[in-house]
C-alpha cells in the first residue's frame, strides 16, 4: 500500500482514538481529516473544502430539518402527544399488553409527527412508565416497548436520518419517504405481535387495565376525545406527508406546513403562550446546531479519506468478500451494527456510509432500498447497550426501582425483533420498493 493509504487508515484510527478520549464527535472528525490531509497533500487539498461547507449549509433539501424538528419539539412542548396517549391507551387498555400496544401506536404516530427520538422517548417514559409499572407491568417489559416505540421515528417519515440519507445516496426525499413507510408498520406490527404473544404466554407481565378503571369514560366521551386529540395531529401527519410522497410539495415546503400546523395546534389547544415558544425555539436551535455541526465537521474528514485513497482501499477490502453484492450487504449491516453499539446514528451515516456507497454503486444496488435497510439498522444503535441512546433517555426520567439492567434486559428482544424485521426487507424488497412504484417515484 502507497503511504497515502496508510494515512488514510491512520485518519480513521486516529478519529476512534480521539473518540475513545472522550472528544466530542464532531471535534475528532475535523481534526483527524485535517491532519491527515496536511500531512497527506499538504494546504492543497482543502481548496475544495470552502465549496463544500457552502454546499451544506446551502442544501435546499437539508433546509427541512430545523422545520421538521421545530414541528416536533413544538407538538411535544404543547402536551399534544399526551393527549393522544391518554387517549388510545384508554381506547386499548382492555387487552392484556393493551397499554403496551397503545405506547406503540402513540410511537408511530409520533414518530411520524416529531421524529425526534430523544423528545419521543423522554415524552413516553414521563407519561407512562409510572403508570406502567403501577398496573404491574414487567419493569423490563416497560422499558423495552417504550424505548422501542421512541426510536420508531427514526424510520417512521419525516425522519432526520431519511433526509440525510437523501442526501447521501442522491435519492429523492419523497422516495425514501414513500418506501419506509410499509417497512416502519412492519416494525410496528412485529411489536404489537411481540406483546400479543408475551400477554398470551405471561398474562401477569402484561395485565389489562382493570374494567372499573375503564368504564368511568363513556364511549361518546371515548369518541369525542379521538376527535379532539388523536384526529388533528394525525391530519397533519397526512398532509404533511402526503404532499412529500404525492410530489405536490418539495420536503422543505412541507417541513415550514409542519412547522405552522403544530403551531396552529398549539394555539387551538390553548397552551401556546412565551414561555413554550421559547423553550421549542431553544429545543430546535440546539438539535438543529448539532446536526449542521457534524455535517460540517464531516467534509474535511470525508475530502481527505476520498483524495488519500481511502475509497479505493474499500473497493480492494470488498473485492475479497466472497458473495458479491449479497456478501458485500450483509457485510454492510454486519459492520453498522457493531458501530451501533459505540457511534452515534449521524456519525455512522457520514463516516461509514459514504465509504461503501461506491461499491453498491458499482454493483447497481437499488439506492432506496439500501438506503431503508441501513435506516432500520441504524434504528438499532439506539437500542443496543452500552451507548444506546434511548436507554440513556429512560433511564434519566425512569423511576428509582427502575435499574440499567431492566433497561438492557427489556431492548434485547425488541432488537431482535428489529433484526427479525431487518432480515424481511432483506429478502423481500418489494416491501420497501412497492409503494413508490405504485405513486410514480
């Protein structure tokens, strides 16, 4: 190997090194590109870098996520999923896991109107692992449906990690969009499958809310409260939505009618006032900042792997792979899930990918679908230990009786389900492809 090549995996050594130090992302990206690159190509090489800081912050596609995410933050701040929590868990809580199953609902749904798995995850642990745990739900059994309900918005559109991979693969948001939403009901319903079996099987881990409990609502209440709380925020779910997968609307656009519908929730459900406003601009300036802050740091990493050689060093590490594209796939998702364990979902996205990209190129590998089947692995990292990102939210807002190991033990069967839900995909691409194919994308 040329000294180049060298450098390159040494600019990849040298990031982990950093990483493991305790150096925030973001800073061991930037700094491990740049040296590299000087000690590599010398000032030269970083001529091009300005022109792909501008390309960034310039992206007309990227310009969704501060829209996206304010309408997230600001139907969370408003206590509209409360409501519609409320809501569907007394709608459910007569089958036994039907609070669980409701918790997941309530997942879909928000993930489809937030997207934002920290503010999910919290929202839901607030809410109901108390209550939970008080109806004499299994601890881990709790944690582990409402950790896997939070990061269901993270394949669940609109979902950050679909609009970056766009931007990543070169594929239209609406695609994308349009070919993870069968496969995030198929997660779902894997779920809701899970907790049928396990009330069946250990009826007393999963318990019915008592038909005393239920029966202070009437029906017509029932019905009225499906009006009020559950109606509205799933209509602009749909129209935001729909106008993406439709084509009516580019994403950006459909992100600013997000933001100005849950505004208008807001205001009908007569919580909006300064203090909320403030906090749900502060809540999206800094998930916004942290995101275009990795994006950038990003650049000088990824120009100096690619001018170093680095993405012919992978084009040779995939040559020796036996299988050809199916050997290099599963040697993808192998790879993602181990970085899962100890790398955040973004860092994943900007490091990993963009080095592998040019061989499924090469192999002509359906764009969309790879892209959904590394958003569902992705989806994973949140669940697994250590470092998973959900159970780190849990456990901050989870009562005292609550120990890291009901945590752990709760996401195991939920990330193999999620592994079950993987292998589907995978060996039946038409659940990701069929929909776009049926709309024109």
């Amino acid at each position: 190997m040329s000294l180049n090549e060298w450098l390159a995996i040494g600019m990849i050594g040298l990031f982990f090194a950093m990483m493991l130090m305790g150096i925030p992302v973001a800073v061991s990206l930037a700094v491990s590109g740049f040296s590299a690159g000087l000690l590599g190509f010398g000032p030269m090489l970083f001529n091009l870098l300005p022109g792909r800081l501008y390309g960034v912050v310039t992206n007309y596609t990227l310009m969704a996520i501060p829209l996206f995410v304010f309408m997230g933050v600001m139907l969370e701040k408003s206590r509209v999923a409360e409501d519609m929590l409320d809501t569907i868990g007394r709608a459910m809580g007569g089958l036994r896991g039907g609070m669980g199953m409701a918790i997941l609902l309530v997942g879909v749904l928000m993930g489809a109107s937030t997207g934002i798995v920290g503010a999910t995850v919290v929202t839901l642990g607030m809410l109901t692992l108390p209550p939970l745990l008080r109806r004499g739900y299994h601890p881990a059994i709790a944690c582990g449906t409402i950790c896997a309900s939070g990061t269901l918005g993270q394949i669940i559109p609109p979902s950050l990690v679909l609009i970056l991979l766009s931007d990543i693969t070169g594929e239209s948001v609406g695609a994308l969009f349009a070919g993870a939403v069968v496969p995030g009901l198929v997660i779902a319903g894997v779920y809701v499958a899970f907790l049928l079996l396990l009330g069946w099987r250990r009826p007393a881990w999963l318990p019915a809310i008592p038909r005393e409990e239920r029966e202070q609502f009437s029906r017509l209440d029932l019905l009225r409260d499906i009006g009020r709380s559950v109606v509205p925020p799933l209509s602009l779910v749909f129209i935001v939505l729909g106008s993406i997968i439709g084509g009516v609307a580019a994403p950006t656009e459909a992100a600013s009618m997000g933001a100005v519908g849950s505004l208008l929730l807001a205001i009908l459900s007569r919580r909006l006032d300064w203090p909320m406003l403030k906090a749900t601009l502060h809540g999206t300036l800094t998930i916004t900042a942290m995101v275009y802050f990795i994006l950038l740091c990003a650049q000088p990493f990824a120009l100096a792997f690619r001018g170093l050689g680095g993405e012919g060093l992978v084009h040779d590490m995939f040559a020796l792979l036996p299988g050809g594209e199916l050997g290099a796939l599963l040697f993808l998702m192998l790879l993602l899930f181990v970085l899962g364990f100890f790398l955040e979902w973004i860092e994943i996205c900007y490091i990993a990918l963009p080095m592998f990209l040019p061989v499924f190129i090469g192999y002509g590998t359906d764009m969309a679908w790879l892209a959904i089947l590394v958003a569902m692995n992705l989806q994973m990292s949140f669940l697994t230990p250590p470092f998973g990102w959900a159970l780190f939210f849990l456990k901050g807002v989870a009562p005292k009786e609550v120990s890291t190991g009901h945590l752990y033990l709760g996401a195991i069967p939920f990330v193999g389900m999620l592994m079950l839900s993987i292998a589907l995909v995978f060996l039946f691409p038409s659940i990701t492809t069929w929909l776009p194919a049926i709309i024109g994308w």
